[in-house]
C-alpha cells in the first residue's frame, strides 16, 4: 500500500467520546458506515478541519491533515477536500456555472487529474450550466454537488450521505453516477452512510462505526459474507457478496448462467458480455441449507459449500457462514433447523439460493438498475 | 417651486452629511454585525448592549457624549486635534459621526440578521473548495448578505438624513456644514415668516427619503435576484 489514508484519533466531545483508528487504501471509495449517533458527523468535522482533534493524526499519502503530537494542522481551505453534503451546499447566488468553477479556480494543486469537459459530460450538466440552484431538482443539485467537488482537484471526496434527501429513483440515478466517477476517475473518497445498499453498490474498504469506535475495518469482501462482523452480521438484512463470472444465456429460460467458483448459478437478467465479473448480494434469509442434493425443488440454484461456523444470534436465529470455494456465503437458519439437521463445522451441505440481487458489477460497464 | 440659496444648502449639507455618515458607519456596521452573528466570545452582551445604546439614548446625550469625548475639550477630540489639526466639532464630518452613531444600532440590526440567515455550512463549502477568510467573505458571505446590507445602508442614510438632536448638540448649526434639512427646517419655523420655507424643505425632505427607499428596494430586489422563485 504506497498510499494509504490513515486515521488515528482520540476526540471528547460533551459526553460523547470518538475514540476512532483505522487505515484504508487512498484510491477507491472507503465507506464509514453506522447508525446515526455512532460519531460519523463528528469524524467528518474531523477531517474536513471543522474540528480539531485532542489528539490523533489523518493522513492521506504524504498528506499529514493533522498531527497533534507533530503540532500540525491545516486550515479546511488547505486540505483540499471535495466536500458533499446530502442538500450539496450549492452557492444559492451563483448559477451552475460559477458554482462548479468556484472550487475549480482556488485548486491548490496544480497538475489537475480531472478534465472540466470529462465532469461536465459524465454527470449531464452541460445544459444546467445556466441555471441557478433554486431551479434545480433534488437529483440535479447532487450532480453540480459532486461536479464542483471533483472540478475543485480534491486530495480525498468526502461524501456526506450524499443521497440521503433524495427519493428512490433519484438514489438509483446518483449512485450509477457514483459508480461511473469512481471509475472515469482515480478518486478517494470516504463515503459516509447508514444505508447497506449505498455500502453494497461503492464500498471497496469497509469501516463499521459504533458508538465512536471503529469496531471492524477490511476490504468489503472480508466483512461481508462473515457470521461475526459487529454490526453487520446482526442486521435483518445481512448477507454475503458473491462474485459472479457471466457465462452466458440461459438455454432453457430468459435468465443468464454464471459461474460462482466453477459452480453454476442461475441469474434473472444481466445483459453483460460473457466472462465480466458481476457482484451480487445474497441475503442471509434467502439461502437455505439442505444437506443431501435437492430434488423437486423450485429454487434451482443448488451450490455445494461447506460450513465454517454457526453463530447463534440470540434473537431465534443462527447465522451459518459458508465456503464456496474461496467466497463466502451466509445462511441464516432457525437453531431448531441445527440441530435437527445436526449442522457443524466442517460439514459439507448445499446452499440453496432463492434470489440473487444483483447489485453492482465488480468492474466493466454500468448496469441499468431499477 | 424654485428654492434659495440657503435652501439649496440644506439640501446639499444633508446629502453630505447622510453620505459621510454612511461611510463612517458602513463598515463597523459590518463588522459589528459579522462579530455578533458568527462569533462566540466572552464579552458579547456587553458588546451588543453597547452597539445597541444609541437607540435607547435621547440623541441629545448621544451628541453630548461625543462632545465630551471628540470635543477639543475631550480626550481623544484633544489629541486629534493636536496631532493632526482636526476639530469635528462645527464640521461635516463631526455632523456625519454623530448622525451615523445614531444610525448604527439599526444597521447594525439589519446586517446580523442577514447574516444570521445565511446557513453557515456554505461558508464552510466554500472553505472546502479553497476559499480563505477574505475570500469566504467576499465571495460568498457578502453576497448572500448583500440585500440586507443594502438594506442597511438606505435605512441609515434616511436615518442620518433626519437627524436632529446628535447633529446639534455635538456639530451645531452652521449653514453650509452641518444645517441639514431637519436643522433647516427648525430654523425656519423659529423665524416670523418661515413657515412656507419649511414647507418646501419638508417636502424635499421626503422626496429624498422616498427616492431613497424606492431606490434600495430595486438594488435589494437585483440583489437577490437568484432567490427569485422560477
């Protein structure tokens, strides 16, 4: 890791204490998730400068934001950080235009990764550049929002959860767009949420908040899919990311094959090219365990894997974390279901998936969501 | 209807007085009124009470107080006068300290609250694409303020223009530097027959005043002309 952003910092604030420390790769999108009080907004004053730390450090590369025990600590105007709230903060009196140059003409550093033209083109404000923010739409606003945050040649993109005054359709619309600038341009961004789908579709590093401590911090694919991560394994909607390699048309029906380590799983729709990677989330209460090979069933998608662990959660629930392959794949199972199918580590069972959502392809072309 | 000489004098003694003061009190206004909106310090109701104090004193005492201290008697009247030759008393200038101070408490009124309702987090977007202290200002503040300052600025000089007590206790009544209208117009109803002098002076007062309100309502409205609805 030559460039990593680092977070290490100790901060009391009335009676709630931000006790936070984690380090994550600086290119891709970093996601600190957890429920509103776990310290979020307070880390985000952190690091946008609006506070300053009792003690502790942020860097990112050679970057050194703050250092306490160095005496260090930039002015926010001097971190350079791409800023967007969930309302976007646009310059009421500035229209489009002037609001995306704002940040674009006071860039400290020089050598710009973002071309104006590229920005203006990927997130579709050509014809709002006219325009005054009062007249744009919710889903509009994010868009200058994120334009001027990327125009302005920030060292890190801070998104404050960006999507969180916006309706459904909207969501889906700026997240494609997220997904498409995180891959138009080498960004880093901390990504700030309380929603799992946000987590699911951006996330490359994964940093689980609570009560002001970091509690797990790993690449996505290490958390999920895992039956004790904090937080997230005791979620209703827990589940595992798989990755899928697309293998073609259904032969006997309009949905599409892939491959799961070799195995073959059976997707409604996809139109992707054979052999793109697609990631694809599996709720836990969507997958059945069955220990001898199924037959007269409805679910077609049967995959052989083999138990690690059961974790009992306490609420009429056991988690069962599987191995197919070198992926993982949780089940959650009543403990009735246990212990009369005598379920162990070790065991060799098949997991029968009822639904797979697809959620973001792991690379390759953006896929239109409903 | 066409005016005297020292009729004509009022007129242009009070435009120069309401513009100096405004001067003068333009920019501490401003900065009374950033200091009591975005900053917390110790000392802040005093600060407030204090701007806040001429609208409260008769503006005789307001004059009274400036004499004592800006007089060639007082302490700081003194020590300009030594040093650099200048007595406000009897001047334009002095007129215009002492209308302005009147004027202050409502200018500075009239900025903090519109400064106060601008959503500080835009200062704090601008701080994040780059923009210092000064630039944050003037780039984003100040405008966003720039209705109300406007504001400000016509309510403080139509407040000037009418001062009364401030202007005659601290400058005094001297044709040509500090007889404005209101002055003028107290000079004339005290004369046997100048009763139709005050008249026209009365009238040309309140012309001045409604150009003057009529013209800050067109730069408040061009002002905040993004805030209009689509």
């Amino acid at each position: 890791m030559t460039r990593a952003l680092t977070i290490d910092i100790r901060h009391q604030r009335g009676d709630f204490r931000l006790e936070t420390r984690f380090e994550a790769p600086a290119t891709g999108v970093t996601v600190v998730f957890g429920a509103s009080g776990a310290g979020k907004s307070t880390l985000l004053d952190l690091i946008c400068g609006n506070l300053q730390p009792d003690h502790g450090a942020i860097r990112i590369g050679e970057q050194v934001f703050v250092d306490t025990s160095r005496g260090i600590h930039l002015s926010t105007e001097q971190r350079a950080i791409g800023w967007v709230p969930q309302d976007g903060l646009l310059f009421p009196h500035l229209d489009v235009a002037a609001n995306l140059d704002f940040g674009a003409r006071r860039s400290r550093r020089h050598q710009s990764a973002v071309n104006t033209q590229q920005v203006i083109d990927t997130l579709g404000l050509g014809a709002l550049l006219q325009r005054w923010p009062r007249t744009l739409s919710g889903g509009e606003r994010q868009r200058v929002a994120l334009g001027r945050a990327l125009l302005s040649n920030p060292s890190l993109l801070l998104l404050d959860e960006p999507l969180a005054a916006l309706d459904a359709p909207r969501k889906a619309e700026i997240l494609a767009l997220l997904e498409l600038i995180k891959r138009e341009f080498a960004i880093s961004a901390i990504y700030v949420t309380h929603s799992l789908a946000e987590v699911l579709r951006l996330a490359d590093h994964l940093v689980l908040l609570d009560a002001g401590k970091v509690v797990a911090s790993d690449r996505i694919d290490a958390l999920m899919g895992r039956a004790h991560t904090p937080l997230l394994s005791m979620r209703a909607d827990t589940g595992s990311l798989l990755t899928l390699q697309v293998a073609g048309r259904d032969p006997a029906g309009d949905g599409w094959l892939t491959t799961l380590e070799g195995q073959t799983v059976l997707i409604p729709r996809l139109p992707l090219a054979a052999g793109i990677p697609v990631r694809a989330y599996v709720p836990a209460n969507e997958v059945i365990i069955a220990t001898q090979a199924p037959q007269g069933l409805s679910v077609r998608n049967a995959l052989q894997a083999k138990i690690l662990c059961l974790r009992d959660r306490g609420d009429g629930s056991v988690l069962v974390e599987l191995a197919v392959g070198a992926q993982r794949l949780l089940a959650a199972v009543t403990p009735a279901a246990v212990s009369a199918l005598a379920l162990a580590p070790e065991q060799p069972v098949y997991a029968l998936v009822k639904s797979v959502s697809l959620d973001a392809p792991a690379g390759g072309r953006l896929l239109e969501m409903g | 209807m066409s005016l005297s000489e020292a009729e004509w004098l009022a007129i242009l003694t009070s435009l120069q007085v309401a513009l100096r003061a405004l001067l003068f009190t333009l920019p501490p206004a401003l900065f009374f009124g950033w200091l009591l909106a975005r900053r917390r310090f110790p000392g802040r109701a005093l600060l407030d009470a204090l701007v806040h104090s001429p609208l409260v004193l008769p503006p005789v005492v307001v004059g009274y107080l400036l004499l004592l201290t800006l007089g060639v008697q007082g302490p700081i009247g003194r020590w300009l006068d030594n040093a650099f030759g200048l007595r406000l008393v009897f001047s334009t200038n002095g007129a215009a300290i002492a209308a302005g101070l009147v004027a202050l408490p409502i200018m500075v009124r009239t900025i903090r609250l519109s400064l106060e309702a601008i959503d500080p987090r835009l200062e704090l977007a601008a701080r994040s694409l780059g923009a210092g202290a000064l630039d944050r200002f003037l780039s984003v503040t100040l405008p966003l303020a720039l209705p109300g300052v406007l504001a400000a600025a016509v309510l403080g000089f139509a407040m000037c223009l009418g001062e009364f007590g401030a202007v005659i206790t601290f400058a005094a009544n001297v044709p040509g530097e500090t007889q404005t209208l209101a002055l003028a117009i107290y000079g004339a109803l005290q004369a046997p027959d100048g009763e139709a002098m005050a008249m026209r002076l009365a009238l040309i007062s309140l012309t001045i005043a409604l150009l003057a309100l009529l013209g800050a309502e067109w730069l408040g409205r061009r002002a905040g002309r993004w805030n209009a609805r689509p």
